[in-house]
C-alpha cells in the first residue's frame, strides 16, 4: 500500500508538443503505473484502461461539485453547474437523469435522422472553390445545428450557441488565461437567460422538440425544475456539439493520414454496420475527452494508492483506449476492430447520455462527406487546439 507520490516529471498537459501528440508520453506513463501522482493538476492520474474504466464504475467515487471561488464572481456559472447531472451523485443524479432520459428517449435522435442528412449536404452545397476549412465549414456547424433543432432553437438564433458553449467549456482546462473566467461567467449567465425564456415560451406553447419535453418530462411524481430544466439543455448542447466536432475532427486527419484504412472505408461506405465499426475505431484511437475527474466520497484505498476523502483521481481516457493490454496493435487505426470496447465516452453511472445521438451524427456526415468528396486529402496542416480535456482541431484544412 502506498500513498507516497509516484511522479511522471514529463507529463506537462499544457506542453505544445504533448497537446500534438500525447500518445507517446501516456504510453511510458503507463509502463510506470497504473496510477501515478501528478503534480501539476494535484490529483491522481488512471493511466491504464483497467484502472480508468475501473474508476469511472467505481462508486465509491463521484461527480462533487465545488462552486469556483470567489463564487459571488462566478455565480452564472457555478449556478448552471450545481444543476447539471454530470455534477451530480445519486439521489440527485438519479432524478435528473431519469427526467431527461425520458424526453430524450421519445424517437428524437431516430427523428433527427433524415434532417441530419439535409443539414450536411447543405453544408457541402454551400462550400466554394476546391478547399475548405474542415472545422469551420462542416464539422463545426453542423452538430450546432442539429442540437439546436433538438432542442428547438430557432434557427436566427443558433449563431448564438456555439460562442456560448466555447466560453463555458473553456473552463474545464488546466490551463486558462485571466479572461477565460470572465468570459465563462457571462456565457453562462446569457446561455440561461435564453434557454429559460425558450422554455417559458414553450410551456406556454408546446412543440415536438426536446425543451417542450424537458418542460413536460415527469418520473414518479418528479419534475425538473426551472434552473434544472436550463442547466439540462445547456448540458446536452455544450458536451454533445463539442464531442461530435472533436470527434469528428480528429477522426477525419487520422483517415486522411493513413490512406489504406481511407481506401477500406470508400469501399465500404454503403455497410451501414461497417460504417458504425468504423466510428467507434476513430472514437477509441483519438479521444475527443481525455480526461474526466472523480473525487473520493470517503477515505479509501483505489488499486495500491491510499486516499484520503475528496481525493481527486482522473480518468485519462485517451491512455485508457490505447492500452496494449486491452486492445491489440492499440497505436494502429484499424476501422474494421473487433472487439472494441473504448471509453471514449465514458463509462458506468455518468456514461455520455447523448452518445447515441453523437454517434449517428457520425454516421451520417463521415460518409456524406467522403461521397461528396471523392478526391478528399489534406491542403495544410491541420491546427490543433491548445487544449487537452477536449481534444480537437481549430482548423484543417482540405482539398476535395
């Protein structure tokens, strides 16, 4: 048993050449253990897929909301946040995500289908000349859209959302400039101060989107309330467009930099199943959440690693999925894995609720684009975001 620091001193989560390339680095962090201290976030790092999934379906750890300090400056934000599910532990979490379980689960995503199509081909349509801005001009865009339609934002609002949910989640890195925090907060304060005229205005008047649902959904008696109701929508727009333009992202350079597994793909674009093995291939090889905390509920003892209560130990998910211990030539991008059981959107109590809806996304506009773009390759290099938490591309561009 040991609770002394076992330190990696090269792992920088804000090192230029790590937020490149971390790949490396996680892998000699977990030939060194399958916990390690770091010292930099002040918490224990899961570095290996059976302690990373291990803690994330370990109840003895939990989502525990702490406001950030001073809390009377960061009020918006830290007031959307002791809302939400994911910062929730049972009985609260239990409630919230029943409830908006519920009015996801009456045929939104299946709904969304045909419109997701639409929306995509759209944005093809509208592209100029022979390159474009991946990022900017498609994977971007049309999550936001889609989103927003399930929710039931009017489309002259949805410009709106995307600066909205980058200043909020910008919060969630470790390394933050002294204008992220402001920005965050007044986000936060206008992101609620929509959703919950929006929802006011459906109550009054119903519709077949998600917020008139939200506004309807009862369990057991139970019923969202006003701040719920808005910290729930925010939640669902903010972690499911930022996973499907990361995801989306990271999984087109990794095809395009690997042209056996593209070609295999083209050839195949008309298996929907092949299509669907595929997604979960570029979900596992490059992250787009790599990092997700827990916190000790109690005093306990995680693998060799004693903690004391609200200890804090992360999950590194991008090391997790790429543990030759779980998945075999882990390093190498092969679309047809089989099987393939990635965490790249979580695991146990606070597993992606809206990863099916994240996931036929995917499944839409990979193949879309591809079609559309026969001649499809890279026509710069493509920018990585200066971020490690939600790992993405700011820009890439691509010829077609």
């Amino acid at each position: 048993m040991t609770s002394a620091p076992r330190h990696l001193a090269d792992l920088d989560l804000t090192d230029p050449e790590f937020l490149d390339d971390p790949y490396p680095t996680l892998a000699r962090a977990r030939e060194h253990a399958p916990l390690v201290w770091h010292e930099q976030t002040g918490q224990w790092l899961a570095v290996t897929y059976a302690a990373a999934n291990g803690l994330l379906r370990d109840r003895r750890f939990g989502r525990l909301w702490r406001d950030r300090e001073p809390a009377e400056d960061y009020e918006p934000f830290n007031d959307l946040h002791r809302n939400q599910m994911m910062e929730n532990e049972p009985p609260a979490h239990t409630r919230l995500r029943s409830l908006v379980a519920s009015a996801f689960a009456r045929g939104h995503v299946e709904r969304l289908r045909p419109r997701v199509q639409v929306l995509a081909d759209g944005l093809l349509d509208a592209v100029e000349g022979s390159t474009f801005d991946l990022i900017a001009d498609y994977a971007e865009p049309l999550p936001v859209a889609v989103i927003a339609e399930l929710l039931g934002v009017p489309e002259e609002d949805w410009h709106l959302l995307r600066p909205w949910s980058a200043g909020i989640v910008a919060m969630y890195e470790y390394q933050r400039g002294p204008d992220i925090g402001p920005v965050a907060v007044a986000a936060a304060g206008e992101f609620s101060a929509y959703m919950t005229e929006l929802a006011a205005r459906r109550r009054a008047e119903p519709r077949n989107d998600l917020v008139s649902h939200l506004v309807a959904a009862e369990d057991d008696g139970q019923r969202l309330t006003a701040d719920e109701l808005v910290a729930s929508a925010i939640l669902l727009l903010n972690a499911g467009h930022e996973a499907s333009v990361n995801a989306f992202g990271n999984g087109v350079v990794a095809l395009l930099q690997r042209e056996d597994q593209l070609v295999w793909l083209r050839e195949r674009l008309d298996e929907a199943d092949t299509v669907a093995t595929a997604i979960e291939e570029l979900l596992r090889y490059d992250s787009p959440l790599q990092l997700f905390e827990r916190t000790a509920k109690e005093d306990t003892v995680l693998g060799d690693v004693e903690l004391p209560a609200g200890g804090k130990v992360a999950a590194l998910l991008g090391a997790a999925n790429r543990d030759p211990e779980a998945f075999t030539g882990p390093d190498d991008l092969d679309l047809g894995r089989r099987p393939n059981a990635h965490i790249g959107f979580g695991a146990g109590l606070h597993h992606c609720l809206g990863a099916p809806l994240a996931r036929m996304e995917l499944q839409i506009s990979l193949p879309t684009l591809l079609r559309r773009c026969p001649d499809l390759g890279l026509a710069g290099a493509p920018v990585r975001r200066s971020t490690f938490v939600l790992r993405g591309y700011s820009s890439v561009p691509v010829s077609r």
